[in-house]
C-alpha cells in the first residue's frame, strides 16, 4: 500500500466570513485537494460560532458529489455524544454517494459543548465514548444488530439501513495523546490518527510503541496495522512566504483556545521552536515540509500523514496555494523517498517443472 497523503480542516469561522462563503470555500479547498490527487479529506466537528460544521457527514456528501476519488473522512466525528445509529446511517449514505470513499475517524472531542447540547453529562466522558465505540462497530458487523449498554436502549435483532458499499466501512480512532484510546484502539483492531498539536514528534514515540504492543497482544497481524499522523502545516515557496501567511494566524487561533484552556499564552518563539527540524508544526517551502514529514515517517512507521492547512483566519487564496503546492511537489518528494526507503516484497516461490521426455 502506498503512503497516503491528505488534508484535515476544522474549516474555522474568523470573524468577518460569512458561513455561506466559508462553505463555498471549504468545497473549493476539496474539490482542488482532489484534482491533484492527494489520498484523504477530512473535516472536524464542532458545536461553536468559530467553526463551521457541525455535522461532518453533510459536508462531505456535498463533497462527494462534487470530486471523484478523494478519501472522504470527519476528523472527528464526536461519538461520546452522538447516536453511533445515527452516525453509522449518514456514513452509509455518504459512502454511497461517494461510490465507497467514506471513513469515520471516531474521537472523543477537543471540546466539551456537545455534551450538555445534546442532553449528555460530562462525568461519563470516556465511559459514553467506549460503549459508543462498542455500539459502533456492532453496526458496521451487519444486520441483525443485537446490543446493549448503560447509557442507550438496547438493540434486539434490529435491522439497520442503508448499509454502506464498502464492507467494512473503515472506522478510524482519533487520539490527542490519551493511552487507554490507543490501547483500545489496537485491542479492537482499529487504525489510529495520533494528532501532534504541540511539542516535539518524538514525544509520542512511546505512544506508538504501546499501539503496537497492544496491536500485537491482540492477535492482530502486524501487516494489518495502519497508523495516521496529523499535525498543522503550511507550504509557501519559501519559509518567509509561509510565516507571513500562516504565523500570525495560527498564533492568535492557539492562543484563543488557550485562553479558554489556561494555557501560556504563545509568541513568535514557540512557533520558531515548533517550525524547527524536530518541531510538530510542517511550516516552510515544499522540501522543508517534505523532510518534516519524512521525519515523522522515520519515527512512526505511519502509512498516512495528513496536514491541517486552513487555520484560523489564514487568507483562502494562500490556502490554496498551499494545498497546489503539497499536492505537486510535496505529494512526490514525500513518495519517491519513502518508495526508496522501503524494501521491496519477497518474491513468490517459483516451482519449475522440468519436463521429462520418454521414448
């Protein structure tokens, strides 16, 4: 399988952009992200005025309809308070349309505002996402469903539809650095996204470790197991271009979080030593970005990276391109290279008959 490369957004609201012209956007950025044959799209879900979707599965149709080989996934779709029913069914949809380039990223959120909005209580935060998870997977295992738990009505030989074109739908899980989800993770089966928001890649090497530690303990096989790194990112053709599109915005989007999270505030040093060689933050020309990425590839092994570009209120004109760069240059370097790096596959064993000859 080849290394896969995409695009993740929040498709962040700035004050100043109307929904309706975020959304003509955010269709562009895909529509152009497909064209140039990059792997995956993926949109995050939020429930607040700074962010634009809320249900990623609607998007996405809308998505579908308009390109024709993209991956389409929600990064993430909050299952701690949805209707994991409900999110199967749009899913199973959106796979349909999309002729089966749908993915569930499932996560537990990065925010909490779903949770009272949707009639649901906090305390119950990773108990909700586990059983939800469990609910989950019982769906995509075909009808009849039979299920119960503690926080949902059970499930007695119902029959849930429309069932999606790929069997199975591809359930991904989404963590920010939580062990248990990356233990249940690998116990399940499941391909892992790591989002590296912060700090230094190498600080979740041990992360990985205990993903493939548990992948193995699991019975799974080690050919099977599949790892997505996700960070932000910008490409401009020089590093200068790309911080004075992108650092401005990116500093004052963290800090808004921040605040809210009691966080220090950031400045131009801490995204100096986040843009740095062993830095999370792909920020640069297209083979700054290119050897950051190899990096993280040299460390974890991923088959996936996907890189957040539209942050905050980053012009849409440098957004795309950025995305025209990633695709044309990026894209190649980053595949030549790990093409190069990677062993080819034994040979099958060839059985030559010889022929013998009677008179």
């Amino acid at each position: 399988m080849s290394f896969e490369l995409g695009l993740a957004t929040f498709a962040d609201l700035p004050a100043g952009r109307s929904p309706e012209q975020r959304m003509r956007e955010l269709l562009e950025e895909a529509r152009l992200a497909d064209e140039l044959g990059l792997d995956v799209f993926a949109i995050g879900e939020h429930h607040r005025a700074d962010y634009l979707i809320s249900s990623p599965a609607v998007a996405l149709a809308a998505i579908a309809a308009q390109t024709r080989r993209i991956r389409l996934s929600s990064a993430v779709t909050v299952l701690s308070s949805d209707d994991p029913v409900r999110v199967f069914q749009q899913f199973a949809q959106l796979d349909l349309i999309s002729g089966g380039r749908a993915e569930i990223m499932a996560g537990r959120g990065s925010f909490i505002e779903s949770f009272s909005l949707f009639g649901h209580d906090l305390d119950d935060y990773d108990e909700l996402y586990a059983e939800k998870l469990d609910l989950l997977l019982a769906l995509r295992a075909g009808n009849p469903v039979n299920w119960s738990g503690k926080h949902r009505a059970p499930l007695r030989s119902a029959a849930v539809h429309p069932r999606p074109l790929q069997d199975p739908l591809p359930v991904w899980v989404a963590v920010g650095g939580t062990p248990q989800s990356v233990v249940r993770a690998a116990t399940l089966g499941l391909p892992l996204t790591i989002a590296i928001i912060g700090g230094q890649p190498a600080r979740f090497k041990p992360l990985v470790e205990l993903y493939d530690r548990a992948w193995r303990q699991g019975g799974h096989d080690p050919a099977d197991r599949r790892l997505a790194i996700n960070t932000h990112a910008f490409v401009a053709p020089t590093r200068a271009a790309a911080d004075s599109a992108f650092a401005h915005h990116y500093l004052a989007m963290m800090n808004r979080v921040g605040r809210e999270r009691g966080w220090p505030p950031a400045g131009r040093a801490q995204y100096d030593a986040l843009a740095a060689s062993d830095g999370a933050l792909a920020v640069g020309s297209p083979e700054a970005v290119a050897e950051k990425i190899l990096m993280e590839h040299e460390l974890f092994d991923n088959q996936r990276y996907i890189g957040q570009f539209s942050v905050g209120d980053v012009a849409h004109a440098d957004v795309l391109r950025a995305i025209e760069l990633f695709g044309t240059v990026v894209a190649p370097l980053v595949r030549t290279e790990i093409e190069r790096r990677t062993p080819p596959a034994a040979a099958e064993p060839v059985t030559v008959l010889s022929q013998v000859t009677t008179a």
